[in-house]
C-alpha cells in the first residue's frame, strides 16, 4: 500500500497568517493527490484533487501544489473558519489511502 | 443540492451481518460512481469500497474483500453495502460518497453524515 505521511501533526496559527501542509507520499503518485478538510463533527470536504485543482465553491486562499512523492496544501489568510483537521489521499493506486491528518487551530 | 444519508449502522456482535443505505438526491444517482468510505473512532480515513455507475464494476480494500459487498439501485437512488463476519476492527463511521466525475476517479466529492458502525460482544 501507499503511504501517506503528512507534516506537520498539528499547527497554531494565527488569523490572516500563511499557513503550509505537507504530504509526503511513499512512491511517486503523479499528482493523483486530494486536500479534505474536517471541520469539528462534520463530514469530510474535497478541497483540491489532481494536487492542484481548486474542486468548486473552494475559496482561493486555498491552493495545492507539488509532484511526484511531495505536496503541499496552502492557506492564505488564514480565516477561523478554516479550523478543521485537513487530510490528503492518493488515488493513483488501489487500496486508496489517507494521510493520517493535520490539526490546524488558532493560535 | 447534493445530499447522500446513510442509515443501518447501530451495534453489532462479531461475526454477524449489517447492512447499510445510502440514499441520494439532489443529482442524477445512476451517472456517477459510488464509494463507501469509513473512519475509525478518532483515527483517519480508510476507503472500503467503490462501484461503478451500472454497478458492473466494484472495488474493495482487501481487509473486507470477500465480506463487505457494495451495490446500488439505480431506481431507488440507494447505495448499499451489505457486511458479513465483522470484526472489531470494522467499528467505524460509515461514510457514503459521491464521485467527483462521471467515471470512477475515486475522488470523494460528497459526503453524507455518516452512520456509526460497533462491532462488540
């Protein structure tokens, strides 16, 4: 199986900050990579797929990058409703796999 | 609006039978692939299984391959997935999703809310 290492575990940020997550995947996934977001007792949300698209109604202080084994979730001006525990996944192999998760909170 | 709500989940002894619903509205049901995907208490994501739009198709991770079925109604909008000799380590939120295209890319666009699956004596 895929491994999908993300880094940091969890974060403090404060309102309007830049704030970076990364994932590391275990073999190269050619950019078959999706960013969720989990707010507190919801369902997950697709953010970006395809490691750089931004999946609609997304607002744009989201944005997703890398290739390869790395990739990175980004978020601009960070809001307090981006508290959540952010994942990412690979479909580039079967069994698909999750990131384990990064806590974000407000500093 | 898109909306997918499972239903069946509840406590369940080992080595016995669930099964559980998913029934959707909001988009045309037989044009999109489906994908049940679980979370253990407190723990991250796991994918379970996937069905194409006909439901010709299907996948499973191999923990639950030759236990777990997925299938659909198209008529009904409905998703199932029928669980056979659980285990423990199937106590998890079951959660229904939608594809984010038409074909099977495995990217979970929706979610429902999710139904708790026990697995305990």
């Amino acid at each position: 199986d895929i491994q999908m290492t993300q880094s940091p575990a969890s974060l403090s940020a404060s309102l309007g900050e830049t704030v970076t997550i990364e994932c590391l995947a275990s073999e190269d996934i050619y950019s078959n990579l999706a960013w969720y977001q989990q707010k507190p007792g919801k369902s997950p949300q697709l953010l970006i797929y395809y490691a750089n698209s931004l999946n609609d109604g997304v607002p744009s202080r989201f944005s997703g990058s890398g290739s390869g084994t790395q990739y990175s979730l980004k978020i601009n001006s960070l809001q307090s409703e981006d508290v959540s525990i952010y994942f990412c996944q690979q479909n580039y192999d079967s069994p698909y796999t999750f990131g384990a998760g990064t806590k974000l909170e407000l500093k | 609006e898109v909306q997918l709500v499972e239903s069946g989940g509840g406590l369940v002894q080992p080595g016995r039978s669930m099964k559980l619903s998913c029934a959707a509205s909001g988009f045309t049901f037989s044009s999109f692939p489906m994908a049940w995907v679980r979370q253990a208490p407190t723990k991250g994501l796991e994918w379970v299984a996937t069905i194409s739009t006909s439901g010709g198709s299907t996948y499973y991770r191999d923990s639950v391959k030759g236990r777990f079925t997925i299938s659909r109604d198209n008529a009904k909008s409905t998703l199932y997935l029928q669980m056979n000799s659980l285990r423990s380590e199937d106590t998890a939120t079951y959660y229904c999703t939608r594809d984010l295209a038409t074909r099977v890319s495995d990217w979970f666009a929706y979610w429902g809310q999710g139904t708790l699956v026990t697995v305990s004596s």
